[in-house]
C-alpha cells in the first residue's frame, strides 16, 4: 500500500524533478557563459572604465568613428567618446577663460573634429605638429562643422570622467 501511495504522489505533481533539474542547470550554464564571454580577458586594455555622471552618457570607447559619426547625425552632445586621427590643422590657443590648445583631427571616415584641449588643467602638447597621429577619450559637443572633442583632461574634482590625448606615445590627461 505504501508503494501505490508513493507512485501516486509522485504522478500527480504538476512538475517533473528532473525537468526542475535540467532548467536549472541549463540556467546556470547560460549564467557561466555569459560571464566568461563579457568577462575581461587578457587583450582587453587595462584603462579602467569611469561611469559617466549624470548629464553625461556614456558611449562605448572601442566604437570609435562610429559613435562619434551616430553623434554627428543625431546632433548629440554630452557623449563620451574615444576615437584617433591625423591632426590636420593646428590654430591659436585660445586664451578666453580657462586656456585650451586647439587643434583639428580628421578621422578615418573623414569626419573632422575640433579638439579643445584645456591647458590649464592638462600639460600642453608641445611637439604636436600638422600630419600627426592622435588619439583621444573626451567628450563630444555636436556642432554643423563636425563637432568638438573637451575634457581630455583630468577633472580636479573628480565628478566628470577623465579624459586623455594621446600623441607619441605619451599620454596628456
């Protein structure tokens, strides 16, 4: 009799255990994968990775030209952005309110960019010349002529996210 009830029971559960079983390790199998294919592995560049606050978005660094080019469309601003390109134009500094070293970059799409690097937060790039290569992290401003790249620099008080300029091999923050 104790046998008939047992079968009983375990035929009239709504659930199968070792279909509870397989979901479950499916579900962890799944989880594992994912966290190995968005894990950093070692070709990933040891910059860390800085939230942009509120008021800023956050753009991915690898997209480049692309995010940059997505801003242009969509006259976005407020958009971090890490791209390269040849400096095709260096202009005056300018001096009104906190000083900026200015230059432009063509990107590899064609795209041309001003770049305002402020100098009185970050070091001066002395030895940049017209034909070099640069690459930066800042943020972009849309504008009708192809847009500005600022903050590629430090933020003193630590609320904006740190920007860079790359040229030859140094890095200017």
């Amino acid at each position: 009799m104790d046998s008939n009830y047992s079968v009983a029971t375990t035929s009239l559960l709504p659930f199968s255990p070792l279909k509870v079983m397989n979901k479950f390790l499916l579900i962890v199998a799944l989880a594992a994968a994912a966290y190995f294919a968005l894990a950093p592995g070692p070709g990933t560049p040891d910059r860390p990775e800085t939230a942009a606050p509120p008021g800023v978005a956050s753009v991915a660094r690898d997209s480049g030209d692309a995010a940059i080019e997505n801003a242009f469309a969509n006259h976005l601003g407020n958009q971090q952005v890490e791209g390269q390109g040849t400096v095709v134009r260096m202009l005056a500094d300018d001096a009104d309110g906190s000083r900026h070293q200015r230059f432009i970059v063509r990107l590899e799409s064609g795209r041309t960019l001003l770049v305002s690097h402020n100098i009185d937060l970050a070091p001066r790039i002395d030895a940049l010349r017209t034909g070099d290569a640069v690459a930066f992290y800042g943020e972009y401003e849309w504008n009708p002529k192809g847009g500005v790249i600022h903050w590629t620099h430090h933020d003193p008080q630590g609320r904006h996210p740190a920007g860079w300029i790359r040229h030859a091999g140094q890095t200017y923050q």
